[in-house]
C-alpha cells in the first residue's frame, strides 16, 4: 500500500499546500535547534552556535526547494500557475478572446455534431448480430415467393435465408386508428438477424404458410405510443388492415430493420395457391453467411443459384436474374446512400476547422508579436525558451477548451436541425444522438486544435532574439520578417481553404439550378397530396369503391379547390407498379421480350389537379366507368417504344395487373415516375373504376388557389366522415415532393452554403486582421511620409497592394487545389461539370472581392493618420 501513501501524499502537496509549507517549516526549525543545541554543549555561545548550525545545514532555503521538489509535484504546480496566468491573460483582452474563441466554437461545433452523425450512421453497429455475416441478394424487391422457396433450397453458403418487403397498414386498436410502415417476412427474419424480443416472442415455422394465425410483432416507439408500454401486450388482438391479428412480441429499444421508420413487423403468406406467391416480384432476399465460407465460396454459390435460376424460370430480358449476380453487405445496403454525402460533408467541416485554426493561429501570432517585450523582460529575469513555449501552448489550449465549450453547447443546440437536414430518409435521424462520445471527442479535438494554433506563435517565438530587447522595440521585433512571412503563410492558407468550399457551393448551386429547371411533366404549385387507406380485409369492394368516390366528389366540393383526383402511386415519389405488358399485333413481343410498364390507377379528375398535358387523344373521363370499353392513356415513352411514328389513338395493350385487353385513348406528356433525372420509363394510366379490385389505398391531390396545408384538417375530417376505417397516411405539397426528389442535391447545397460563408467571413477576418496589424506597426512611418508629402490615395493603395497579395496567392493556390479535388463532387452534380469555370471563376472573384474589402478598411485608417498624433505615440 506503499503507492497510496506516496498517492495521498502528492494529493495534499496540490490541494493543501499551506499545511504542508507549515510541516516542512516545523521540522527544519526542529532539525536548526537540534544541530544548535549540540554546538552549545560543546561551549558555544548560542549566536554562534546558531551560525555554526545554518552553516552546516546548507541554506535552508535551498534545502526547502529540494524538499519541494521530493514532493513530485512540481510540474503540476507550474501547470497551474501557467494556466492562472493565461485565465488572467484571456480576461485581460477579452475582445481578442471572444473573436478566437467564437471562431474556434464554429469550427468545433460543425465537427462534433457532423462527427456524431457519421459515427451513428458508419461506425455504429446495427442492431443485429453479428453484421458482417448478413449479406442482400441482387435485384432488391423483385424475388418472387416461389423463387424465395426455391434458392433458400439451394443456397449453400448460407446458414439462414429471409425474405421480406415493406408494405402499409391500418391499424387499429381500442377505437382508434393509425397508418404505419410495417416489415412483412418469411419466419426465418429474426433468426436471421440474431435478435430476440424485449417481450413475448418472434415468428415459429410454419406462421407464414397457408392456414396460420395472423401475427404481429411491435417496434418498442409504436409498443410506448399506441399501447402505452403495456406489459400485458403479448396475447392481444389488434386489427391490421381490418383483419384481428394477434401481437406475439415486441422488440428491445433502439432495433430497427430494415429503416427506424419501419413501426411491426408481420409474415408473408407463401401459399403456391395465391396469386402472389407466383406473380410479380416484390420481395428482398437476406441471409447470414455460414461460418468459415470465404468470400471466393460465397461467389461461386451465388453464381450456382443463378444458373439453377436460369434453369427453373424463364425471365425477360428487363430482370433477368441469372445475370451477373452479386451479394451486397446488409450495412451497404441499408445506408449505402448516405455515406458518399456525409463524408463529403466531413471533409467541408474539416476544411472549415482548419482555416478556423489558422484564422486563430494568426491571431494568436499578432498578439505575440505586440508581447515580444513582455517576453524579452521575462527572459532576461530567467525564463527559458521551452519556459516561454509553454505558457503560449497553454494559452492556446485553453483557448481552445472555451472554444470547444461553445462548439459543443452549439453543437448541441443545432443538432436537431443538423440531423433534419441531413440527406437521411425512411427515420435514420430518430436514431442519432449526442451522448458521452460527443462530449469526449469535443475534448479531444479542443485540446488538439489548441494545440495547433500555438505552432506558428511557438515558432516565432523560438526564432525569435529575445535577450537584449529593450521594452520600447516591441514595434520593430513585431514587424519582422519571420513573422510577416508567418502572417502571410496563414492568410495565403485561410484563402486557399475557403476558394475550395466556396467552389463546391457554386458547383452546388449551379447543379440545383440545373435540376430546378427539368420539366417533372407537372406543376406542384398549389398542389396538396394525401396518402389514404382503407383496410380491404374488413371492407367489401363495393364499399371501397365508395369511400374513394365520396372523398374524391366531397373534397372537390371545397371552395377555393379547383381539382381533386386520386392515382395508386404518386409521381417521383412513390415509384414501383411495374409488370410486363401485352401488345396487341405485336408478336414480336411475346415472351421474354414483353416490355415492362408502370402500372398507375387515376381518376378523371387526376391530370387536370397536376396539370398533366394530354398531347394527343383524351384523357381518363367520368363515362370510364365499370362496364364501359377498358380504356388506357399512355405516356409518350411508352407510344414512341411501341408504335414509333404510328399513332397510339385506337391500339389495345393488355397489363399484367388488370385483366383483358385495354384500348388506348390518349397520350400524356412524360410525368416524373422514379426521380426528377432519368428518362420516365413506359407508362399506362387505367380508369380507377374499370381496374379497381383490391385497391385499398391511393394518393388524393388537390389542386387549389388558397393555402394547400389549410385544407390538410378538412380532409381528414371528411375521410372520418366518409368511413370511420379510413386512414389519412402522409400528407405532403407536391412542392415538397419535387423538392425531396433532389432533396440530397439541396441540402448539400445548403451545408456547403453556409460552410463557404463561414469560410469567407473567417478569411476576411484573417485579412483585416494581418493588414490592420501591419497598419498599427507602421503608424509612425505612415506619419512621416504623410508629413513630408505623401498622398493619401497613393498611401492607401500600397497598404491595399501588400494586403492583396497573400490573397491573390491563395486565391490562385485555392483554384488549383480545387481542380485537383472537384471531382469529389462529380456523382452529386447535375449536368455541371466538376471542372465547370463559371464556378471557378465566381468563386475567385467572390475571395478577391472580400479580401479587397478587408484590405481597404484599415488601409484607409492608414491614409487618414495624424503624424503628431502617431510621433506623440511613439
């Protein structure tokens, strides 16, 4: 136990030191008075036994420094009064402290909070076991359940194989109703991700085959909202699309899969006899890995499966699956499309810390160089060097611990709106957070970025003549050449670093404006879309065929809407309904060469509330009812493929999720279907009342001169009105739609934005600060020459030209630098090239311009110079 006293010893040498200077000043007295009284039994006179006695021991003063120095604390003692110090030093300059320290909380700040999403989203596991074993079959949502039955036969790499798709329901339960995302599976799911519910259990074999029990398992969010966290949960009947469907399990906090937006988890029904088990696909395939197969193994069983494909089902030539087959990691899966944006994001907040570091460094420099006096006092009364360096590094680092305070107080203030503005879709953001991480990676890199501002003071500092500097030359040693040259070195590196970020928002900019000016085939203006849903399990067709016939004809009745129709997926955002088509007089096209469509279901009054063109024929009307000649509208796509420079008016096609055959009555101008980019593929637009069978849910859009989000409460009180069983989903302006279609292109815009207007304030503030520093050094000389004559403007231009250089250097280094890196930012540009100069060149001239104008304001100070006053200063 030899340490804990030497431990306790050094904790009362730092906190009670007075006590231990009392101690140490007891027994020296104790030790003089022994070494005395043995001089006096020898027949000294006290005095000079006393005398004898100091001499002897040394110096007792030396000897309490030694003692001190046994206390091992020494080090940490200096520490503090190094940092005491640099607390006075800070408060005695407090403008110089809170420019430095704001600055660094800018860059600290977008670094932690930027770093906390990334952690979350790239180095956090998923909720699963073991991640690095669970790979995603190719063709995502096309497998069919017949093909699910038949690889997981076959797939010998593979310890478990599931299947699943996401799909939307009502729920209800105690009276009320809700819509959510749920994830429909086979029962392999959760064996295959190696979880286990919070309560009850997950799905057993033979719950997703034919004549099984319905079942649900709930995520712990919707388990706390809708059920209030009920214990007693497991066993209870709820009603998912109106049918009872018993709840077995809910999941532990924090799970999530495939998306947080995902809300239950319920089973497929893989019956051969159903229409889906052998229809269109819809299904993703996910398997664990079996332990010890080796990545070559894994390609040559996937590559077998393929083949076994090829050899069971005949694909067309859109989705063959037997071709190039490939695995993907289920963490590259779910969040593949985040990592290129937020890592791109990364390096702009890197960036932004860096010239934040520099702008501090430099003027952390100046404000050295105006203390060259107080250092060369300090050397002469025996301060060394590395004496000096570390009461500068500890300055900075302190410095650096405000900054970073602020930088995480603001960083934690503005992450919702970071999170919110993130490129994150299906609810990423409900899963990140700041927690104990953030609070030491905010330490980490406070301490850090202290540390690296001190370098360039340090450096001039040890280079530095500081014996013999007499007080009064302070102003000569702070306008040396080491140190202008220092100065420069960090503006030139301020602009370079800030012509980057302000080239990457110019090429944002100008690729949104590029993505802004696609025609969609639409007008969103005063559009508003709801998702509605209506369980077909307790509902008749006859009656959902009602509900959506009177909240169409009841919300078109609302004054100030001019049109309202209802389609199954809505442009750009929903995508999906696909299958293969007939095409009457085309044999041609028979079997794997029959073409694919999109599948979309609309109402008459649908292309009149987006203002679709009909650009030959008509579009769908009242009179296309149930009973009436099947009719079909194509788009342009689809009448160019299939008749090129024939008319489509009067020709019959035949879709695989309608039965017979469908005459074509009109052609509509390309609408938007997956994104606002590719080509829109083939489409056909059928009559809601000819076609609908089984649909239990569609998009309402109204089209209206007031305010659309006013209406939002009237709709969703006449759907209640209409039926009770109806759900209002989503409720969205299609101005938002079309913004979510280039909703990464915008919000990396924004953040590249606001980075480059943070870089190109901190910058000028670089520049006036050096420029304005240079003026107070020269004031005297300034007097004199304009004393003697000088001109004013001539004085102004030459501080203007010297300030303008570092700039034009960094200006032209910053340009050649981002050349080298825009290609970074090729896959999130549109129709601009990374090379595109009318960016290169408006980021240029916006640095130039800026750097002048931090240049001008303290070179006209110069101009304006009193020579009594200056001389009288000196």
């Amino acid at each position: 136990m030899r340490w804990l006293t030497n431990v306790w010893f050094r904790i009362r040498a730092l906190v009670d030191r007075g006590r231990m200077e009392l101690d140490m000043n007891d027994e020296f007295e104790f030790h003089l008075e022994m070494e005395t009284k043995k001089h006096e039994a020898l027949g000294l006179a006290p005095d000079e036994a006393r005398r004898l006695a100091r001499v002897k021991f040394g110096g007792v003063e030396r000897q309490k420094e030694h003692a001190r120095a046994a206390w091992g604390v020494g080090a940490l003692r200096d520490f503090g009064g190094d940092l005491r110090y640099a607390v006075r030093q800070l408060r005695r300059h407090p403008a110089f402290t809170a420019l430095a320290a704001l600055t660094l909380a800018l860059g600290i700040g977008g670094t932690v909070a930027l770093s906390s999403v990334a952690h979350g989203l790239l180095l956090r596991p998923l909720p699963v076991d073991d991640e690095k074993g669970l790979v995603t079959f190719w063709s995502d949502y096309d497998w069919r359940g017949v093909e699910f039955d038949f690889v997981r036969e076959r797939a010998q790499a593979f310890e478990n194989l599931a299947a699943w798709s996401n799909q939307a329901y009502t729920l209800r339960a105690d009276g009320g109703s809700s819509w959510i995302l749920a994830t429909i599976s086979s029962v392999e799911l959760f064996d295959v991700l190696g979880v286990r519910p919070l309560l009850g259990r997950t799905f057993q074999p033979g719950e997703d085959r034919p004549g099984a029990e319905p079942v649900i398992v709930l995520s712990h969010g919707l388990w706390e909202q809708d059920f209030g966290a009920d214990p007693g949960i497991v066993g209870r009947r709820v009603f998912l699309d109106g049918e009872p469907t018993t709840v077995i399990g809910v999941m532990p906090e924090g799970f999530y899969f495939p998306a947080p937006e995902m809300k239950a988890w319920t089973t497929l029904n893989l019956d051969p006899a159903d229409g889906g088990y052998q229809g269109n696909g819809w299904l993703v395939l996910t398997g664990r890995v079996a332990s010890g197969v080796t990545e070559a193994r894994l390609d040559e069983d996937v590559a077998a499966v393929a083949a076994a494909l090829g050899d069971r089902f005949t694909y067309p030539e859109a989705w063959d699956k037997t071709r190039s087959p490939y695995v993907t990691p289920l963490r590259e899966y779910i969040l593949g499309d985040v990592r290129p944006a937020l890592l791109l994001l990364l390096g702009a907040v890197g960036v932004l810390l860096v010239i934040a570091c520099v702008n501090v460094a430099a003027l952390l420099l100046t404000r050295n160089n105006d203390r060259m006096g107080e250092m060369s006092v300090r050397a002469a009364l025996g301060a060394g060097r590395a004496r000096l360096a570390r009461q500068v590094l500890t300055e900075a680092v302190l410095l650096g611990l405000v900054g970073g305070a602020l930088g995480l107080a603001l960083a934690t203030a503005m992450f919702d709106l970071l999170v919110a503005s993130l490129p994150l879709e299906q609810g990423f953001g409900e899963t990140l957070s700041l927690d104990w991480t953030t609070l030491i990676g905010a330490l980490v890199l406070s301490i850090a970025t202290g540390a690296a501002i001190s370098l360039a003071p340090i450096r001039t500092l040890l280079r530095g003549d500081l014996p013999g500097l007499a007080l009064g030359e302070r102003r000569q040693i702070g306008t040396g050449a080491a140190a202008g040259r220092t100065q420069n070195a960090l503006v030139i590196a301020e602009v370079l670093l800030a012509v980057v970020l302000v080239t990457g928002a110019a090429l944002l900019v100008r690729s949104v404006d590029r993505l802004r000016s696609l025609d969609p085939g639409l007008d969103p203006e005063g559009v508003l879309a709801f998702d509605l849903y209506i369980g077909a399990q307790e509902t008749s067709r006859e009656e959902r065929v009602a509900f959506f016939r009177q909240v169409v004809e009841r919300v078109a009745a609302f004054p100030g809407v001019t049109s309202a129709g209802l389609i199954n997926r809505l442009p750009i955002r929903d995508g999906g309904y696909q299958g293969n088509i007939e095409v009457e007089g085309r044999p041609d096209l028979e079997g794997p060469a029959r073409p694919n469509s999109a599948y979309r279901v609309v109402t008459p009054g649908l292309f009149a509330a987006l203002d679709i063109e009909v650009v030959e024929g008509r579009g769908i009307e009242p009179t296309d009812q149930d009973g009436a000649v099947p009719v079909v509208v194509v788009n342009e796509t689809l009448a160019r493929r299939m008749w090129p420079g024939e008319s489509a008016l009067g020709r019959r096609i035949g879709a695989g999720n309608a039965a017979g055959m469908f005459e074509v009555v009109g052609v509509i101008k390309n609408v938007a279907v997956h994104d606002l980019i590719s080509e829109p593929p083939m489409a056909g637009y059928y009559s809601w009342d000819q076609v609908q069978r089984t649909i239990d849910s569609g998009v309402l859009l109204l089209e209206t001169q007031l305010d659309p989000t006013s209406l939002a409460s009237a709709v969703r009180q006449v759907v209640t009105e209409v039926d009770s069983r109806g759900v209002v989903g989503t409720v969205a302006t299609m101005e938002e739609v079309v913004d979510a279609g280039m909703s990464e292109n915008l919000r990396l815009r924004f953040f590249l934005i606001v980075f480059a207007v943070l870089g190109l304030i901190l910058g000028a503030v670089g520049v006036y600060g050096v420029v304005s520093h240079t003026v107070d050094q020269r004031r005297a000389e300034f007097g004199i020459r304009l004393a003697l004559g000088a001109e004013p403007p001539r004085l102004m231009w030459q501080v203007v030209r010297v300030g303008m250089l570092p700039v034009l250097v960094g200006t032209l280094a910053g340009v050649a630098v981002s050349l080298a890196v825009s290609r970074v930012l090729a896959s999130f540009l549109f129709d601009v090239a990374p090379t595109d100069p009318a960016s290169f060149v408006a980021a240029a001239s916006i640095l130039l311009g800026a750097g002048a104008v931090a240049a001008l304001v303290p070179a006209a100070r110069a101009s304006r110079t009193d020579p009594a006053v200056a001389l009288r200063a000196e």
